[in-house]
C-alpha cells in the first residue's frame, strides 16, 4: 500500500520541533528511526500525519555520564545503545536488550526514545527504562518535564507524553557495584517480539522485575520482586503468574505466556546466583 | 553423436559442472526487470475492492466518491467485467467428480471469501486508486459461512454452492491388497492423527501483471509474473475471446514462485478485461497484505494414518483418510484437487507393501482457494508415512534406520509399481539412505545424543524417505482437459560471428533456469556457456510448451534443448563438411571451432563458417542445407511422471521447559538422476529444505471462525529466516532417466517434501523417553509443551 502522508519538515532544532507540532493542529506526529511509523503509514494504520522529522536536532544524540546518572538522547539509535561503551558499563541491560531487539536493519535506524515513546508493550526498551528506574526527559509548550518510568506507561501505546511534546532523553542511576541486570525473553524467530520476557534488575534497594509481552504496558510487579528479596523464587514464579493477564493470540494462548514467564524467572533466578557481573 | 556424460575430460563437458549464472552480474547490478519495472505510456493502475466477508450477498455498489477522488478514471463491478470476461470453471475430467461453480474473475452477487475481489478501480497513480477503493461503498449482506473443514459436509452445515448440492468438492479411495486382513493379522498396528498447517508461497516479488490492449492490431501483449506463459495465453484468449496468435504472454524477469505463480488469479484475468475496455495499459501489482489473502493457500489438511507391522518390522499396511479444505471455488485450471489426490498417490511411496487404502475428502470453505504449492502434496505424504514408520518402529523397539532398510523397495526391484498404482523406472533408496547414515555419521550422532542427555540436554534424530514426482507426461493435466502442454520446445540459432542464441519453453523464476540451458546448449553444440544467449519467457518468439512447474524444467526443458543443439551441431558441421571438403562425421565442434574429430586441430572458427552462410551463401553448392536455426520438442511418454527419491535427516534440540525447538542440522541426499549444474541443484534442495523447515516450524494461516484471517502480515505470519537454518549438509545418487538422452529428472521439490517430516521425526525422538509426541505443525513452542503435557489449561 502506499502511505498517505500530510506532510513532512525537518526540524533544525528542538525550539523548530515543539514550534511545527504546536502548528500541526493535532496531525502532527514526531519521526524518528521511523521503525514503527513508516510501517504503520505504510499499511495505512495511520494516515494524513504532519511528519516533524527530528533527526537532524543535535541536542536529542549522544550518550553522556552525569555524576552518579546515564543520561541517552532520545536519538540515540539501538546500534549505538549497542556499542556504546558507557551504556555497556552502567546499564548493560540496555545493551543485553540490543541483541533481542529486531534486526541489524532495524536496529541501525531505530531510537531508544522513539521506541519508549511508542511503548509497546512487546518491546525491549521500555520494559528495561522501567526495570532501570529511568526518568523520561520531555519538553513541550509549557517547558521540560522529567517524569518517572514507573509513572510514563499508562497503557497499550499509551503515555503520559501529552500533545506537543517531545521525549527528549532518558537517565538512569548507574548501576551499582554488585547490581545484576539480566534480560530473559522467547521470541519463535530471532528478532522477533518475544512471546515473553523480563527484565530482572538486583540492587541494594530490592529486586525489580519488569515483563515483555504480557500486559498492556510495562509494570513492575511488587508481589514477585517482594518474594525475590526474600529468596523465595519458587514464590516469586508463582506470584509473577499470578500477576500477569497475557494476551492470548495465533502465536501463543495466555496459559502458554503465564508458563513461559515462571520458566524466564527461574532462567533469570539461576543467572542471578552466578558470578557477579 | 552420443553424449559421454561418464567422462569429465570429454571436449565441451559443461553438463555435470557448476558454471557461472548467466543473468547473475545483471541481477546483482539492479538491471532485472520485473512487471513493475516496466512503465508504458498512457498506463494506469488498478486497485481492487475486497470482500471484507467471508460469505456475503453484494447487493450494490456505490462508486460516486470513489470517481470523484482526483486521478480516478474509473471503477467496474463484477457485472461490467463479465461483459468481456467469461467465468471459468476449475475442474479436470480424470479427477472424476470434482465439482466446482463458476467463477467470475471479480465477484458478480456473491463474495466467498475474505480477499475476493468485488470492484476495481483504475487510476492514474496507485495512490489514487487505493484512496478511491477505500471510498467504494458496497452493500453487503452476510452470509453464514463453512470455516471448518471436518464439519463441512455436516447436515447442519450450510451449503456454500447450493447447485452445486453439497459443499463436497472432491473425494477418491483406492484401495490395494486386503486392508482389513493385514491389520487382523499385524504384531503391532499404530494409529496417529496428523495436521498440517495452512500455509502459503510468499514471494519475494508479488503477484504482477501488466496488460496492454492494442484494438488497432486486435492484439494483447501481457507482462505477467508467472512460470506458465503459454497457459495463461491460452486462457487470455479464451475468456477474452481472442485467437492465441494475438495474445503475447511476455514473463521476464520473477521473483520468485514456488507454485504461487501458476495459477489463474480472478485479479489477474480482471486486469487484463479492464486493458480490453479501457484501451490502454493496466498495471496490477498485488501487495503484500493482500497477497496473504489472495495467493492460492495449501496444505491444510488432517489426516488419520494407520499402519500395520509385523514383528520383524515388514510394514504390511497403511490406512490414509486425508482431509482437506479447499476454499469457495476450485483454481483454474490446475484446480484444488490435485494435492489431496497427491497424498492418495504419495503415501507409502518409498516402501515395497502390498496392503493399501488411502481416501482424501476435499471439502468447499470460505476461505481463500488452495492449490499447487512447492512440493504438492508431498509434505503431507511424507510427513503421515515416515511419521507412521517411526511410530512404529518405537513400537517394534527398531532402530529408524533399520525398519527403513527393512521395507524400502531394493534398489535392483526397478521398474516397479507402489501400491497407489504409482510406477518407478528407477530410484536408490537404499544406496541414498547408506549415502546418508555416513554423511550424518548416524552413530556417533546417536552418541552425540546420548552424551547431551547426560547433561540435561535432550536432542533428537529425525529421518525421512521421500518420493518425488517429477517430469509430468500429458497424464497429469493434459489428459484431464485442461490446455497445459506437458512439452517443451527449443530453438537453437548460430548467428553470424559464431555466437548462439538458443529460446527455451521453460522459464527463470530465479533458479538458474537460463543457467541450466546456457551449458546445455553450449555442450551441445560445442561453444562455451558465454557464446549463448538463452530468452525465455515470450510466448511470442519462444516455441510452445508447459514452462517451470512440477519440477519439469531441466528434465523436459532441458532436453528439449539438448535436442535442439545437437541438431544445430550436426547442420553446423553438414556445412563445415561442404567447405572443408570431408565427411561431417570426421569433424567436431569444440570452443567455438569446427575441429577434426580425431586430433582436435582446428579447422576452422564458427565466425568464418557463419559469415560464408550468411553473407556468401553463392560460394557453397547449390541445395546444400544450411539451417543453422534448429528447434526440438520433447514430451515425457514412457512414464507418467519420472519419480525420484531421497532421504532427509534433521538433528534437533529440544527445550523441554519452554517447547522451544533448535534446529542443529539438516542433511539430504536425494536422486535426481543427471546433475546438470551441482551449485544451482544443491541450492534447489537447500531453498526447499527451508520452506519445509518452515513448514515444520513457523508457518500456519490462522483463521477464525467467521473466515477471517487473524495472521496475513510479514510480523504474524512466521517464514523461516536464515537465523533459524541450521547447516544444511547436501549429497546425491544419480540414477538418470533412460527415457532422455540427459537423463534428468526434477529436484525442486525434493527439499519440500522431506523436511517437515524429518524435523516430525527428530523432535518426536526427543520426547519419547518423556512419554511425549507431536503431529499438528507447526510445531510451535506451546504444542512442543503440550504434546510434552507440561500445559494444562
């Protein structure tokens, strides 16, 4: 099919960008790596988009170390999260992810901002940027917004990203000395979106387990991570089962996915008790 | 001259050997032209309208917005095409009872599936045309639909055809020996429910067609993506009511078919009506969303196997009660019936038994049409025997091999009849399946195994036999009715400077075809494989005959050209003779040169000799022939279809927790008779082996009771990807046909047929110590877990 378009401009700055979205009357729609967009124009899901293309804006790139914080431009691609020689010291979970998400083609043009942004709840990112306690960095008409990871995904593609603003970055605390970050997932092909998976991060503070997958959008769950920092995997598995409401579809029923996720965490469990990383 | 295939070092020995492809360097440059390539002036494009019901009254259609989008020229119903486009009706006389309606090639009252075309509408950018098309009003009026397959023929099912009476489409026993006898008197009878999952083609390239209608000349010329351009220029001229000669199929350069592509598609014959109307040319390129519910589906089948054996493993009987669900109307002209009728003619195929009843019970749905697919009912053949012969050798407490070996026809049984009425000239079972078990290194895998389940791992072995039906003769169409030439033509032409151009029947889908002919030709007539230009793929300036299907073309194509170029060799040297002034049985052409038989010395360059024929044709005698311009046919005859055979083995890995399936490695050794081009045979096998590996794996079209297709898109509908293919370890036995000269017999389904089953076999070897088995592909992760009874729900 071919894409019906409204239009298209390339912002030359973040300032140009918030100025075409705040003129877009509501049409306008931010592109990045385009992963998910374009294929969604393209079989006409979407149509009629203000294209504001902010690739060239050299304020959304690189990768820096704040103090005890990672901070990742929203354009940082998921080659680049992949390579990155500080994301693969202070959050290698995001680096683990790089080689579950997609394809070389894919990973070469998508953006860890725009895949957070999109928040599909079968993706790697932003499944990890809540596992990491991330903080999702906007700006809007009314000014920048730093706003929790465990407070931005409110529902299947749904964010608390409001109309006209831009994710701009994400920072994380660095990981700790002695932190495990493990990510487990199933995918029927490489590069698939998994049937399940989850991401387990082990800090001083407790356990975080966050799952791909299996529910609207990304979400901690209390009850497994409570029974983790007890040492209680086997109530942790349980627990996690018990939390989750996967989707059953033609590639796996709920039941399979609910099995699936209690095998992950036990995978996970057993990764965790080994060396230290 | 006899061709000395036995002896590599013979002069001109290109058969046999991995040459160059010639359409290779312009492929890799981006110089392929395929249909949507072509831009003619004054073209325009066609987008259809689709049944968004499974079953539904079309009770009208609104096209006022739709004419009013900007660039729309015009928008035809059903009604409007039929004026020009007669239905058609896909059924063939030797599968007696097959029974199919009318089919309009855009739905004139009724819509039947979901993806029927209902509308077309022609603009003058596709941009255009899918803005308008989705602006079509039409009123529906649904129907209740027929979704599942075994209850289809139900009392409280709807008849989908009420003329036609029942939604039975097809159904055939053939029974052999005394059934009920040999499973009375059996050690061990084991019983087993397969299914295969519905699947599809998926071409790299689209369906595509392009049609210009010239009302001056009263003549058609079509660019089509298709593997028969002289089927579809009979069937052009049939329903668009024009003589042959003035309907020009043109199939250049294709991306791909597997069997996709050899069917007559409503949209296709629609687009060509439209050219007819509207005087002007009419692009249709299908895309890929509506290709998953518009290319023909297979394999979706159930079947009940049986089979009875004796203590010492002889197989005394099979019992086969094959289902399968065709969708609402039967596809021209090869019709939807042939792949059950496969299964019938199929299973067993490999073992000398006496006992046999097969039945298959093809049943009408709402769903997009079956029919020929890669491998036409091989898979699901080998899948039900060689599963039953593993289950049976579990049960005898056998090794695979050995029960394989115990019951495979000898290789010296030839010529023999199976059961089914099938007759072989001559296959290798037992020499493949040696071949095998040493290129495996049956034993140490085995070892290999043993060693992974000590520490936990739990792997599997797998083999599969198979039979492979090749070469058909006129008794797998022709004699149905249907106007598919089973013949291939040739015609071979030395030009001036030496130079060959030889036109071949037989079509480049993107396996090698040109390359295949190219040494042919060149071997031939004794020039190098550059010297020759192949064209293929115009009904125009190409002779008649079937084009690339049912793994035909090397074996018919290829003779056809081996003929043609020993004539041309022989006329060539019949002048030669004249001017040198010696008998032409004294000279010889290799590279390019007529030289003396005996010694080799040059006599004289193809240059000199053409340019004496062709521009001073009064220095040679008066009457002396010069015909340097050769055409042959061949058409199989002593067989109905030459068989080949081959073994697969598959090593898997098993994760007993998750379901989830590795494949480790995969091997095939199979007989395809004459090699003509190892590389291009080897990667035949490969590409099949992977649409079999995906077959076993990844691919099922998931349908939900309404007739809606939950799964047609490249992100839910699973192809195998090389990330997933094991190494694939590739060997032959060669047996040639005596009934050509070459000796070639099909490999392209080779791969197809046997790898489903060999993956069956191996992931079932690692689930029985735990009490667990699979026979519904794809044998995705959540059925591994089940057929484990790790999942309860």
């Amino acid at each position: 099919m071919k894409a019906s378009v409204g239009g298209y401009a390339r912002a030359t700055d973040l300032r140009h960008a918030l100025d075409l979205l705040a003129q877009s009357d509501g049409m306008g729609r931010v592109l990045a790596g385009g992963q998910s967009l374009i294929a969604a124009m393209n079989m006409r899901l979407s149509t009629g988009d203000l294209l504001v293309d902010i690739n060239q804006i050299a304020a959304l790139k690189g990768v820096t170390l704040d103090g005890d914080r990672l901070r990742i431009g929203a354009l940082t691609r998921h080659a680049e999260v992949a390579t990155d020689p500080l994301i693969a010291r202070h959050a290698p979970l995001l680096r683990r992810a790089t080689d579950l998400i997609a394809h070389a083609a894919i990973r070469n043009r998508g953006t860890i901002g725009g895949a957070i942004a999109h928040a599909d709840p079968a993706a790697e990112f932003p499944a990890c940027a809540l596992a990491l306690d991330a903080t999702i960095h906007v700006d809007g008409p009314d000014g920048p917004r730093d706003i929790p990871a465990a407070d931005f995904f409110e529902g299947l593609f749904e964010t608390t990203i409001q109309d006209g603003e831009i994710l701009t970055a994400i920072s994380l605390p660095i990981a700790e000395d002695g932190e495990w970050q493990v990510i487990h997932e199933l995918a029927r092909r490489s590069g698939d979106y998994a049937l399940a998976g989850l991401c387990v991060v082990r800090r001083k503070a407790g356990h975080r387990i966050v799952c791909i997958s299996v529910g609207s959008h990304p979400e901690l769950v209390p009850d497994a991570m409570a029974r983790m920092d007890a040492g209680d995997i086997d109530g942790a598995v349980v627990a996690l089962r018990a939390a989750i409401d996967p989707p059953s579809d033609t590639q796996a029923s709920a039941a399979y996915r609910r099995h699936l996720i209690g095998v992950l965490l036990q995978r996970a469990a057993a990764d965790l008790n080994g060396e230290p990383q | 001259m006899t061709m000395r295939f036995g002896n590599p070092d013979r002069p001109n020995s290109y058969i046999g050997k991995t040459v160059p492809r010639p359409n290779a360097g312009r492929l890799v440059q981006g110089r392929g032209r395929y249909v949507d390539d072509i831009v003619l002036p004054r073209m325009v494009h066609v987008v259809f309208v689709r049944s968004p019901y499974a079953h539904a009254k079309i009770k009208g259609i609104d096209a006022s917005e739709a004419l009013a989008v900007k660039g729309v020229l015009r928008v035809f119903t059903g009604a409007d095409i039929a004026t020009v486009c007669t239905p058609w009706v896909g059924v063939l006389a030797h599968l007696k009872g097959l029974k199919s309606p009318p089919e309009y090639a855009i739905a004139v009252d009724r819509a039947a599936w979901v993806g029927e075309p209902v509308a077309a509408v022609v603009a003058s950018t596709r941009l255009a045309a899918e803005e308008a098309a989705a602006l079509v009003d039409v009123d529906y009026d649904p129907l209740p639909e027929v979704t599942d397959m075994m209850t289809a023929l139900d009392d409280a099912t709807p008849v989908l055809h009420p003329d036609m009476g029942d939604n039975l489409a097809f159904e055939r026993t053939h029974v052999e020996g005394d059934i009920d006898a040999a499973f009375a008197s059996a050690h061990k009878v084991i019983e087993a429910h397969f299914k295969t999952g519905r699947h599809t083609g998926v071409t790299l390239e689209p369906r595509s067609i392009l049609v210009d209608w010239n009302p001056g000349e009263g003549h058609m010329t079509a660019w089509h993506a298709t593997q028969a351009p002289h089927m579809v220029q009979v069937v052009l001229a049939e329903h668009l009511g024009m003589p042959e000669s003035r309907v020009r199929v043109i199939c250049g350069d294709v991306g791909g078919s597997y069997g996709i592509k050899v069917h007559i598609y409503p949209d296709e014959v629609a687009t060509a009506a439209i050219a007819k109307i509207m005087a002007r040319p009419v692009k249709f390129i299908a895309d890929r969303l509506e290709s998953f519910t518009t290319d023909i589906h297979a394999r979706d089948h159930e079947i009940w196997g049986r089979i009875a054996v004796a203590e010492d493993g002889e197989i005394l009987a099979f019992d086969i009660d094959d289902w399968t669900a065709i969708g609402a109307y039967s596809v021209y002209p090869r019709t939807s019936a042939i792949e059950g009728n496969q299964v019938v003619n199929l299973c067993g195929g490999p073992y000398d038994f006496k006992n046999y009843r097969a039945k298959t019970t093809v049943v009408f749905q709402n769903k997009t049409p079956t029919s020929q697919y890669r491998a036409v009912g091989h898979p699901i053949a080998v899948t039900v025997t060689e599963g039953l012969v593993d289950m049976a050798a579990a049960a005898l407490d056998m090794d695979p091999v050995a029960i394989r070996h115990r019951n495979l026809f000898a290789d010296d049984a030839y010529p023999a009849t199976s059961p089914a009425k099938m007759r072989f000239e001559g296959l290798s079972h037992h020499a493949s399946l040696t071949k095998l078990v040493d290129l495996m290194d049956y034993d140490a895998l085995r070892a290999d195994q043993a060693a992974a389940k000590a520490r936990g791992v739990v792997r599997g072995i797998g083999i599969a036999s198979f039979i492979e039906l090749t070469n058909p003769s006129p008794m797998m169409y022709g004699i149905g009715g249907a106007r598919i030439s089973a013949q291939d033509g040739c015609t071979v032409r030395m030009d001036p400077d030496g130079s060959i151009v030889a036109a071949s029947s037989v079509t480049e889908q993107g396996q090698g075809t040109e390359a295949m002919l190219s040494q042919i030709v060149a071997e031939g007539v004794g020039v190098l494989p550059t010297q020759v230009r192949i064209v293929t793929g115009d009904t125009q300036s190409t002779p008649y005959g079937g084009g690339t299907w049912a793994s035909r073309g090397a074996g018919i194509g290829g003779e056809a050209a081996l003929q043609a170029a020993k004539a041309l060799r022989n006329a060539i040297l019949e002048v030669a003779g004249a001017m040198l002034q010696c008998p032409p049985d004294t000279l010889d052409i290799r590279d390019g040169a007529v030289v003396n038989m005996s010694d080799g010395a040059d006599r004289m360059p193809l240059s000199e000799l053409g340019r004496i024929v062709y521009f001073r044709g009064d220095t040679l005698p008066k009457g002396l022939p010069r015909e340097l311009v050769q055409t042959r046919h061949y058409t199989p005859a002593d067989y109905p279809f030459a068989f080949t055979n081959g073994v697969q083995a598959s090593y898997v890995e098993v994760d007993t927790d998750t379901g989830h399936v590795k494949l480790l490695k995969h091997w095939c050794v199979e007989d395809c008779g004459r090699v003509i081009n190892p590389q291009l045979v080897d990667e035949q096998i490969r590409g099949g082996i992977v649409q079999g590996l995906g077959a076993a794996l990844f691919e099922e079209l998931h349908y939900d009771a309404e007739g809606q297709l939950l799964n047609g898109s490249m992100a839910d509908y699973l192809v195998p990807m090389a990330g997933e293919m094991p190494d694939m370890i590739i060997a032959h036995v060669e047996t040639p046909t005596l009934e050509s000269e070459l000796g070639a017999k099909g490999a392209g389904e080779a791969g197809t047929a046997g790898a489903a089953a060999a993956v069956m076999n191996a992931i079932n070897d690692a689930l029985r110590p735990f009490g667990g088995e699979v026979t519904a592909m794809p044998f995705t992760p959540e059925r591994v877990l089940r057929g484990l009874g790790k999942l309860q729900d």
